[in-house]
C-alpha cells in the first residue's frame, strides 16, 4: 500500500474541511465546536480518499473535487452522531472519545448532525453555483443518492428495525448494499463525475464501488471476531453479544473470508481496465478487504 | 387575498410532493410512511407558495421551479420533526396530530427528519444535473444557505441554549432572523434565482424577506397571547408558560404589532416596485402579518 498517498490525500481532505467549516469562535459557538469535535475525531477518510483517487485516476483537478470530499466526509460524520444517539445505538464512546450526546448533549447532537448533513450540501451547491460546472451538480446527485432514502439512510432504517431479531441473508444484504456500499459508490461516481466521465465509465466503477462497499463490511463483520481471538485471547464479540446477524453468524469466518476475497478479486478486475492510473485504488481495495483492524 | 391563486399553489406543491416522495409501499415501509405523515400533516406550504409566487412574478416557468417547493417544504417538515423530539421541544401533537416520535418511536422521527432533509437536495441536485441549468444550483444554494449554520439551524441551536433563561433582544432578533426569516428569504432568492433573475433583484428581493419573516414570527408571537383570549376567554401562553422570552415580553402587545405593521410596510414597499405583477405576494405580506390564526 502507497502510505504516502493515502496520507497526502487524507491530509487534502482535513485542510479542506478545515477552510470549509465554519470557525469554532462564530456565535453559537456550540454548535460549530460540536461539529469540528466529531470530524476531527480521527476517521480513516475513506471516502474522501476513493473520491479524490478516482478524479485523479481519471485525469480530473482534484482541487475542483475537495469541496466535495469534505462533503462526503461531513455526510459520513452526520451519520455517525445520529447512530450514536440514546434513541439508536446508544454509543457512548467512538474511536476511544465520548460521542456527541455525551459530550455536547442530546439536543445538541441531533443539530449537529443535521448541521453537518445540511452544511455538506451549502458547500457542493455554492461549488456548483459559483463555477456553472453541470458535472458538479452530477457529483452532487451521486452523494445525495448514496446518503438517502436510495442508499445509506435505508440501511439504517432496516439495521434499527432488524435490532435483536434474527434476520435473513437477503436482509443482511440490504443493510451492507445501503448503509455501507451506497456511500461508497457515491464517492466512486461523484469522483468520476467529477473527471467529466461518461456514463458508461461511471456505471462500471459503480459496480466495483458496491463490491468493494459490501466486502468492506463482512470484513468489518469478521474483525469483530477474530481480532478480539487475536490481540485479547478471547473473543469480546460484541456483534454476538447484541444478537447481531452478521456475515460470520450466517456462513462462519472461513465462508465469510471466501465471499470478501471473491468480492474485492472481482472489483480489481473492473479497476484493472483502467490501467496502470488504476494502481493505487487497486491497492486500497486490498488493503480494505485485507485488514486486520 | 386572492384565496384561488393560494389555493392553487398549494395544490401545485401537493401534488409535486406526493410525486417526489418515494411510495409507502416500498422496502422499508416505515420510513416512507413517516415521511409522509409528516409532510401531508395540513401544512400551511408557506414557503413552496412563496417560491412559486415570486418565480412567477418575474416570469419564471413555475413547472420547472416545483421540485424545488417541494424541497422546500420537505426541509421545513423535516425542522419541524426533530424540534419535536424528547431532546428538543418534547412536543406530543403538532397539528391535532401525533407528532413523528409518538407515531413511530424516536429512533424512526430522527431518521425520518434526516431522511427528508437528505431528500430535498436528492430532489434538487438530480433536477439541476438533468437540466443543466445553473439558475437550479444557486437555487438549491439560497435554499441550502437558509436551512443550514448561516440560517435555520443557529436558530435553532440558540433557540435551544437560550432555554428557560430570559434573553435580551438582541438574541431574540437572532433567533427569528435565523430560525424563521432565513428559510422565507431562501425561498425568495430561490423562486428568483429559478425565474433567472440578476443578482440585484435577488438582493431587493431577500431584504423584503427577511422583513416579511421576522414579521410573520413576531406575529406568532403575537397570536400566542391574543388568540387565547379571544378563542378561550382566557389566555393560554404557551410561551409564558415556558418562561419564553418573545416580542410581547420585551415590547409589549401594543409595541410589537407597530413592528410588525412597520416591517409589513416596509417589505411591500419593496414589492410595490415589481409593479402589478407584485400583487399577490403583497397580499400574502398582508395575510401573514394581519393573521389572527
């Protein structure tokens, strides 16, 4: 894996966020603090980093693109607080830090992921308006649609329905495709929207977005348990512990391996067409199914 | 009032509504009947009216302006839903109905807002792309900029903060400036921006908003302590009753109905220079600011 890359990308992408969300010293400054607290709280930036990857890869500007991988990462952020809530997951902690609800309180949590859900959208639209770039509003689409009632919002839906009961394959899949895969096609398409692609370009990454997206979560499926067998001695399983039907519960580890590895081969392939610019995201999808933590 | 154009405008966003919200009968139900619980809960479609009426002032093509009255109200109905919340207002009935949270539980109201504020731009970006009119992304940008930090939302939050303490009028005057004149004033700039107005009517346009929004919560405040009287015999003052502070508190009936007529006055005068053309929306000023329910 090219960490160089990866850690330049990420560093774009948290400058860009930096510039575009507004100063913690503006009245009310609760809020603008609540929000910086949850996007500065140590994510991956996965998605920001496949969005700008793809422009690039495409010979797109990827200063054109950052307002809309910080967007992307606004979004992913205003998912996490709202799935944090009492009312939902009920986390207390994320990444090792008190969530919002603990943190600012649970009014101000509900605000402050509405704020940065409606705050992602102020920047794409501005960044659409002010260049009259058309391509912009298609990323705009690709994100709006991967976060919605088309995608990610769904996946939760059916995640929190499902809660404590035993649930089908079929069903499992649709919380992987929606919760997680949809957001990463978002990225995938806007990014390639974003390089003036054309459609049939973006529908093929659009296809190895999904799988990568799905092998990203069995993946995450399967650390839940073997990386607890590994770094504890025994298993914390806490997928188990809340009766959560998982990839692992359905098909068992080795099973659930197999599907990640097909999954991520099959997504290489399409990427591969794409020739040697393809390289560094053929690189990050080994390294997402790969991983040990 | 011309009650038929009212009347007629408000079908108009109906029936945009009831197109551009997904069906009930789709996977997972429950989020698309919360949705439209919501949504078709007897709203008065303020700000769609708006948007069309000033679209069509200017000789905009009100067809081309309708996914974005109904973003607009999706965004309103989505504000509604979570200032509803335990965490927030804690309120039981909105409307003579029950709100999202005592219908569906408060995992789903959380996810239903969020699903409507998502959307909205959904809605929009997709117009916007498939078009190619740039006019749809400044439009989507007024509308973005009045929901999110620079508008609706800091409303909110120091609507929040400011709970059960008396505050001065300067904060006041942030609140209604922010929680409702900034989503009036989107839905001018938007209903301009469609019709392909210049940036100066836009401008003369927002500054007759703000008037008229300040106005309009002025007079709810207004409504809060009259309406009682007159309907009960006896006053029921919510806001009093939550130690609120409101225009009445600080200035008295008397005083904040000269400011409500004063800032009435004032945005009409600027909608007067629209000639004839302007008639409607005058009336509506009219409406607003003399309603007694």
């Amino acid at each position: 894996m090219n960490l160089d890359e990866l850690k330049e990308k990420m560093k774009l992408t948290d400058a860009a966020l930096e510039s575009l969300l507004p100063p913690e010293n503006r009245y009310p400054e609760i809020i603008y603090k609540a929000m910086r607290y949850s996007v500065f709280a140590g994510g991956k930036r996965l998605r920001p980093v496949i969005l700008l990857s793809v422009c690039e890869m495409l010979g797109g500007d990827i200063k054109k693109a950052l307002p809309f991988a910080a967007a992307i990462e606004m979004i992913h952020t205003y998912s996490l607080i709202h799935d944090d809530l009492p009312a939902l997951d009920n986390d207390d902690y994320r990444r090792g830090r008190l969530t919002s609800h603990k943190m600012f309180g649970e009014d101000i949590a509900i605000l402050t992921g509405d704020a940065l859900l409606g705050h992602a959208f102020e920047v794409m639209s501005k960044q659409t308006a002010e260049s009259g770039d058309i391509n912009m509003a298609k990323a705009m689409y690709d994100i709006a649609f991967g976060c919605g009632v088309n995608g990610m919002l769904t996946g939760q839906v059916v995640d929190v329905i499902s809660e404590g009961k035993a649930i089908d394959k079929d069903t499992l899949d649709f919380i992987h495709l929606n919760k997680t895969a949809a957001m990463i096609q978002g990225a995938f398409k806007a990014g390639a929207h974003l390089a003036s692609a054309d459609e049939e370009t973006v529908e093929k990454l659009n296809k190895a977005a999904e799988k990568i997206g799905v092998a990203f979560q069995i993946q995450d499926d399967i650390m839940d348990v073997t990386s607890s067998f590994e770094e504890m001695g025994k298993p914390a399983l806490s997928d188990e512990k809340n009766n959560k039907t998982t990839y692992v519960t359905l098909l068992g580890i080795e099973g659930s391996k197999k599907v990640v590895k097909d999954l991520s081969k099959e997504a290489c392939d399409i990427l591969e067409t794409f020739g040697d610019k393809a390289e560094f995201l053929i690189e990050l999808t080994k390294y997402l199914t790969e991983r040990k933590k």
